[in-house]
C-alpha cells in the first residue's frame, strides 16, 4: 500500500524547521562564516517558518469551518424540504399540489 506524503503538515512541522536551521548552522561553521551571518540565516529560518507554519495552521481552520458551515446549511435544507406541507413524505405519491394518495 503506497501512502501519500502531506507535504503542508510536513513543510508546517516545526521540528523539521529546527533541524533545517541546525543542518545550516553547522555547515555555516565548517565553512568558516562569520557568527553574525549565522545568526542572521538562523533567525531568518525561523522566522520564515513560523510565517508559514501559522498561514498553513490557520488555512486548515478556516477550511475546516466551511466545511462544517456547509455541512449545517445542507442538513437545514434537507430537513427544510423534508417538512414542507403539500409535499409528498415518505414515498406518497402526490396527484396535486397538496393532494396525496
């Protein structure tokens, strides 16, 4: 079974995030830059990540609250059309407005 990768949850995930800028830190350091660029690319990660981490956060809420907003506004409509009088209920079969069998 092949299972598919959620890149949104796995880009959003701050541990990847801190590995990412630890990965960076150490080969800034192997290759000999300055403190202060490191700092800077360290801080600049994190800030990226967490502009991300909270639009894809807040995405999947306002997702979700449609969702349930539609989901409401379907099961009111059926219960609306299921409750309207001179409508057939319940497989009567209707001969007129207002007339059943």
């Amino acid at each position: 079974m092949i299972h598919q990768i959620d890149w949104k949850r796995k880009l959003s995930s701050r541990k990847l995030w801190a590995a990412m800028v630890g990965v960076v830190t150490g080969l800034a350091m192997v290759f000999g830059l300055d403190e202060n660029i490191i700092s800077s690319i360290a801080g600049a990660v994190v800030s990226v990540a967490s502009v991300v981490s909270y639009i894809i956060t807040e995405g999947k809420v306002d997702a979700a609250s449609v969702k349930k907003a539609a989901y409401g506004m379907a099961s009111g409509l059926e219960g609306a059309e299921k409750s309207q009088p001179g409508r057939p209920q319940d497989g009567a079969e209707g001969i007129g407005p207002g007339l059943h069998l």
